[in-house]
C-alpha cells in the first residue's frame, strides 16, 4: 500500500497543529514519550520532530511532507517545496516575527549600530545575511534558550522569536527591527511531488488544511424570516457570499442562511431578532473551502 510519511512539529506548535489537523478532519493521537503519533488515515504515516528540523528531513527524504516554519526553512537553507502557507501560531493568527532587541538603554538604534558588537540568537544563518545585507560586522552566536535574559550580561544585542512582544517588554528590551517573518508551511521533499499518488495525497492534505484555516473564526447562523422582513434583514449580513434562502410551507416565510464572522455575531444577533427573525440558530463549521 501507498503511504505519505508526514512531519507533524513537537513544542511550542504541536497543540495549534493537532487541534488544525483535527478540524481537518486527521485525529492524530500522541502517545506520551513516542515520535511516531497514531492518525486515522491508513495511508499517511506520522512522525513527530522539533519544527526547527523538519525541513531538513523533508530535504532528505526522511519525511514526504511536514509542517514548520518558514523561518526554519530559510536558517537550514532548504531545498524543499513550498505549497502551502497556514497563518496559524501557538498563540495568534498572525506572523511569526523574528525581532533584533536590545536593552532599553542601550545607545543601539540602527542595524549599522551593532558593528563590533555580540548578538545571541537561535536563527544564526539568517541573522548573519541581514548583517551581510547591511554591510555590518558583528559576532552571532547561538543561543540554546533562554535568549531575552542574555542582553546585556552576555551579549549587546538579540534576534528572537516574538507573536506578542511581551516577554522583550517584561525583559526590558526594544525591538530595533523585523529581520525576517514566519508563517507555517506545508513544505515537500521534491520526489514526492514527483509521484503522482503521493502528490495527490499531499494536495487533498493540503485542501483540507486550507479548508479548517478559512473557518476558523467563522460560524453559520439559520433562521426564519418574514418575507416582508427579507431586504431589510439580508442587507445587514456580511455573508461569505450570499445567503441561502430556501422556500417553507408557511408562503409567508422563507429560511436563511450564512457564514458569517464569530466576532459580530454577538452584536448582530440582537439587531436580526429585532428586524423579525425568529429560530436564530449559530454553529460551529470545520471547514470552508472557496
């Protein structure tokens, strides 16, 4: 039998992208201590790695396809195929930023600034090509953790990893500049793009993952309306594309239904029951695909 061997990311994504693959339709259960998760799907198989290394064995060939970030792409300069970007995170839906900060009171203002000067980061390889790119000389070394409590003790300046920047805040540093941004990736090792039932499999992957994405954050509401009530009510929906409206056997009343944006449900629902809708009903929905 055919079978894709999937990188799924341990750490800080593991949750978001487990709770992603589910709405997607993949249960993936992790056994505790083990690197080979169960997934209810006989034809794809599971192995479990920190993000920062999944690109480099997607590259090999260890893993058909996996999910990790752009930004571990980039540092172990990859050859690896793109092909899909999932704006998803362990903790927001925006792009991941790789920040250079220093103390608050340092005399550092400019990349050109940091000549001479000591940098830690986990993402050496990259920060070395900004330095390059702006003609600057400075040491970079690696950091194995703990990145925010290193400057100024240890090092002038840092490039680390932020969604919310409040832990530089709460570590009293200043962001100087955006060196690079990461979105998750669904990346390929180039051969098994090439097969074509392996290829297949990663693009309904693909599909499906895309899918859970664009509903996230989105609902569906029902309800029944007046048809005197129908203009008035229809104009105030931000529908995902027009509203379903279906016939009952009350001609006087018709059912609507959309897709609408979770966060203005709340303030919507009131204004519909007011126009004349009744049997407001919100649901979840798993996936949307345009």
């Amino acid at each position: 039998m055919n079978r894709l061997i999937f990188g799924i990311p341990k750490g800080s994504l593991q949750e978001s992208t487990l709770a992603l693959l589910a709405k997607a339709g993949y249960r993936v259960s992790v056994r505790e201590r083990s690197y080979m998760p169960y997934i209810n799907d006989p034809e794809i198989g599971c192995l479990m790695f920190r993000a920062q290394e999944i690109a480099r064995y997607v590259e090999r060939g260890v893993l058909d396809v996996g999910l990790t970030g752009k930004d571990w792409v980039l540092e172990n300069e990859a050859d690896v195929l793109e092909i899909e970007d999932l704006v998803y995170s362990k903790a927001t839906a925006q792009a991941y930023r790789w920040v250079l900060a220093v103390p608050d009171d340092s005399d550092i203002r400019r990349p050109q600034d940091l000549a001479g000067k000591r940098i830690a980061t986990e993402l050496v390889r990259v920060t070395r090509r900004y330095l390059e790119q702006h003609g600057v000389q400075a040491e970079v070394e690696y950091s194995w953790g703990a990145t925010e409590v290193k400057a100024p003790l240890l090092v002038d300046a840092i490039v680390e990893g932020t969604e919310t920047g409040s832990s530089l805040k709460a570590n009293r540093l200043r962001i100087v500049d955006t060196i690079a941004e990461s979105t998750t990736k669904l990346i390929a090792n180039h051969s098994a793009w090439a097969d074509p039932w392996k290829r297949q499999k990663i693009e309904t992957l693909a599909l499906l993952l895309q899918g859970a994405l664009q509903a996230d954050a989105k609902v569906g509401l029902k309800m029944n309306i007046p048809k005197s009530a129908l203009e008035a009510i229809t104009g105030q929906l931000p529908a995902l594309h027009t509203p379903s409206i279906t016939h009952q056997t009350d001609p006087d009343w018709v059912a609507l239904e959309v897709i609408i944006d979770e966060n203005i449900v709340r303030d919507l629902i009131p204004d519909l029951k007011q126009a004349g809708a009744t049997g407001i009903i919100e649901y979840p929905i798993n996936k949307v695909i345009y």
